[in-house]
C-alpha cells in the first residue's frame, strides 16, 4: 500500500471515528430522550445564570444532543423556555404539597410546614430563589407568555394558601393568605440579597407562626 493510500485511509478512519464520537454525543439522542436531557439542560442553567444571558447553543451542548434535535423538539427558544417554566412549576407545586402533606388534616400546622421548609431549602448552597421571581425580572412585558405564566403560578399558590387559611379558621382568609404569600416572597429576595442561612430568611417560620396565630384566633401551627 502507498504512502498516499495509507495517507487517504487514516484520513477515511479518523473522519469515521469523528463522526461515530459526534453521534455518540447527540446524533441518535432523538424523540423523548432528546428533549428529556434538553430540559435538564436548561433547568441547570437558566436557573443558574438566567433565560436572557444563556443561548441555545450552550443548552445543547450541556445537553450532549445537536442543535437539530433541538428545534426537533421545540420551535425556538421562547418554546423552551415555556417547557421550563412548566417543569419548573410542576417541581414547586410538589414541594408545596409535600410540606402540606406532613400535616394533612390540621391546616395551620399544614401553612406552618411550608414556611419550615422554605426557609431550609432557601439556605442551602446554590439557591438561586424563585424561578419565577426571576423570570418575571427578565421579562419587562407583561404580556409575554412567561409573564402570564408567571402570574398563574402566584396566583394558583395564593388560592391554595387563601384555601387553607379558610380551613384553618382565620378570620379574614385572603389577608392571612395574602401576608403570608408577601412573607414568602420576602424569603426568595432575601435569599439572594443576604447570604445563605441569613437571619432574614430563617426568621420566616417564626414570622409566618405570628401571622397564622393572629389571624386564627391564638391557633398556631407551632
């Protein structure tokens, strides 16, 4: 064989072993595999850094898929964004009646959980607050449909917050579960505006305690 052959099959094996290492790493991640491991993705890092500031290409490289597998999936990047936002509030809603479910059957010690575990999770190393919260900053008009996500999420919280407080006997249900949505809100800023474990987020179940006892006539979820 001659040095031009050999030169032309080392050429044909290392392009051959290039394109099996590029399909290896997305080519034939496609379908559901393809947009689970696109979502991860962008779970990671638009929580992390920000929708704005991260680009699709950096999704799909976190993801290990190529861009077509992307735009296979969704059909821009508002579109993954909006998957975002979905998954996230599925992950919120599951910690919200996890905290519930500790306590099923006594209402105010069911509110009193929630602020229990908020104030732990929004004390740990990497909190970066609320997704939402965030989201909303990124998003100047009101009317885009990550906006409008973001009120339903606030809202179908409150209306389990004000659900609760009913069932807990406050004398003014949409007060009590009003303060308690501003005090949770409260404990988002302060996680990122204090430092983690801060006071001011850790006071927050002694707070929310105060605000369900006089509200619910001395009744306390302590």
């Amino acid at each position: 064989m001659s040095d031009s052959e050999s030169s032309k099959r080392g050429s044909t094996v290392g392009s051959s072993a290039s394109s099996r290492s590029r399909r290896a790493r997305g080519g034939h991640t496609t379908g559901p595999e393809a947009q689970q491991h696109l979502l991860r993705a962008a779970d990671e890092l638009f929580y992390r850094e920000g929708v704005r500031s991260v680009g699709v290409d950096a999704v799909v490289e976190r993801a290990g898929v190529n861009k077509m597998s992307l735009y296979r999936q969704f059909s821009s990047k508002d579109d993954l964004v909006m998957a975002y936002l979905e998954r996230k509030d599925a992950q919120f809603f599951g910690y919200v009646e996890t905290s519930f479910a500790k306590h099923s059957g006594d209402p105010a010690k069911q509110l009193q959980q929630y602020f229990d575990d908020l104030a732990a999770r929004a004390s740990a190393e990497g909190y970066r607050g609320c997704p939402f919260v965030n989201v909303a900053v990124e998003f100047p008009d009101t009317v885009h449909p990550a906006r409008q996500f973001v009120f339903r999420n606030k809202e179908r919280l409150l209306a389990r917050l004000t659900e609760l407080a009913t069932a807990a006997g406050a004398d003014d249900p949409e007060m009590l579960a009003s303060s308690l949505a501003l005090l949770i809100e409260g404990v988002y800023a302060a996680s990122q505006t204090y430092r983690a474990g801060s006071s001011p987020v850790l006071a927050a179940p002694k707070a929310a305690a105060r605000l369900i006892a006089a509200a619910c006539g001395g009744k306390t979820g302590r």
